[in-house]
C-alpha cells in the first residue's frame, strides 16, 4: 500500500493557503479578516493587531477596532494605514473604525483577476506536489518497491486525490467570486 500522507499534507496545506490568499481579497463587506497579516508597532515591536485590540464587525462596510490599550491608537491607526489596503480609517479616543468603500466595477474586475491568480498559483502547487509522488511512485518501482500494477494503482489513486482538490479550490475560489460580484 502507498503512503500518500506527504502528497495529503501538501494539497491540504495548498487548499488552507488559498483560502488565506483569498480572505485577504477585499469585497467590500467589512470583513475582520482582512486585518489578519497587519502588525502595529507596540512596545517596541511588531505586533500583530489581533494581539493588541479587539476587532468586530460596526455594520456590512465598518469594522471596529478596540485596543486593549488605549496608547496604542496611534500606533493601530497607522499600522493600518500604511498596509494600503484601500479602506479609510478613522480614530477616536476609545477605537479605531475601518471603512471600506463602495466597489466600482472596475475594482470589481481587478479583484476578479487577483482571486484568478490565486487560484492557478494554487493548481501550479498542486500538480508540483502530484509530480513528485509521480516521480517518487517509478522511483519505487524502478527499484523493485512495488509492481507495475502496484505503480498503476497508485497513480490512479493519487489522480483521483488530486482531482478532489483540484475541486475544493475551484469552490473556494467560485465562493469568492460570487461574493466579488455581489
């Protein structure tokens, strides 16, 4: 029996990637996500923002974020503000407010072809990690491993493993289109 868990672990960590990458595209819904990968400087070092306040969603285009320490407004306004993220932001006293603008359809367009690109980025990681175990399965059976039978076998078995992934990043990125178009 071939041990496919190296070839499992590579298309799971590609489809949890994707599912990343594509959270990180603004719709123009206030989603908190979108704050994730942005590190305010507090105490003296990058912090991630998530670790410095809490982050809700106001209403369908504002997200609210309340620091845990009210010094570090400043820091978390322009944390945000220089990740360039499109979103305008406003500080008061107790919060930060983040707030995304109206999609024109242009933008629309855009975010389309990014998600796109995320998507072939994450086949091309796909079809890597199943010519490896391709290559690895007729290394096994150049060395008397498995049978030829055995190789076939295993080839079909990890085509269909590749298929079934190659399926869950189309919905993810058919769930993020539909969401791009409103």
């Amino acid at each position: 029996m071939t041990d496919f868990t190296q070839l499992n672990t590579k298309l799971v960590a590609t489809q949890e990637w994707l599912v990343a990458e594509l959270a990180g595209v603004r719709t123009g819904r206030a989603v908190p996500a979108l704050l994730d990968n942005i590190k305010a400087d507090a105490y003296g070092m990058q912090t991630p923002l998530k670790q410095l306040a809490n982050i809700g969603v106001e209403d369908a285009r504002t997200l609210r974020v309340s620091p845990f320490d009210m010094g570090q407004i400043k820091d978390i306004e322009r944390a945000i503000n220089s990740a360039d993220l499109g979103v305008g932001v406003q500080a008061t006293a107790s919060e930060v407010r983040v707030i995304f603008p109206e999609l024109t359809g242009e933008r629309r367009e855009q975010l389309l072809k990014i998600a796109s690109a995320k998507l072939e980025d994450a086949r091309v990681a796909v079809r890597g990690a199943r010519d490896e175990m391709k290559k690895d399965l007729q290394q096994q059976e150049k060395d008397g491993d498995i049978s030829k039978d055995e190789n076939h076998n295993a080839q079909e078995e990890m085509q269909k493993m590749v298929e079934d992934a190659n399926k869950t990043l189309e919905e993810q990125y058919n769930k993020k289109e539909e969401e791009i178009k409103g």
